[in-house]
C-alpha cells in the first residue's frame, strides 16, 4: 500500500524542485508532475508532488493524517 502525503507549496526553485510544508516539516520535492503554483497543495509520494489538491482537501487531509497519529501515540 502507498500513502501520499498532502503539503503546502511555498517555494518553486530551478529544476522544478519545489519545498512544500506538511504542517511540521518542509522538505524539498520534485515538482516534474504536477503544475503547482506557490500557495497550492499537493500530494506527496516518495518525494515527488503526483497531484494538486484544493487548500480544503489539503487541510482537511493534513487534519486527519494528524488524528491518527495522535491516536497510535495513545
């Protein structure tokens, strides 16, 4: 099974290589993909941006990778 993981773009560099925020971690990814611009919200997957989401899906999805989370810690 694979997992994306929605994030934030905030910024765009030569080579199509875009740092995104996942709510507590920003990291570098390819953005060869996907045509995002900064501001939007993509899904990540081994560290390429596969797909854009709206910011509701993107903040709604990060809220619920969060829960559970919070859950396996209890």
């Amino acid at each position: 099974m694979c997992i994306a993981v929605p994030a934030e773009v905030l910024e765009i560099k030569d080579g199509n290589i875009g740092v995104v925020d996942y709510g507590d971690l920003q990291q570098e990814v390819r953005m060869d993909l996907v045509d995002a611009k900064i501001g939007e919200f993509v899904l990540v997957h081994v560290g390429f941006a596969i797909q854009k989401l709206s910011r509701e899906e993107g903040l709604e999805t990060r809220e619920l990778f969060k829960q559970v989370y919070a859950a396996m810690e209890e």
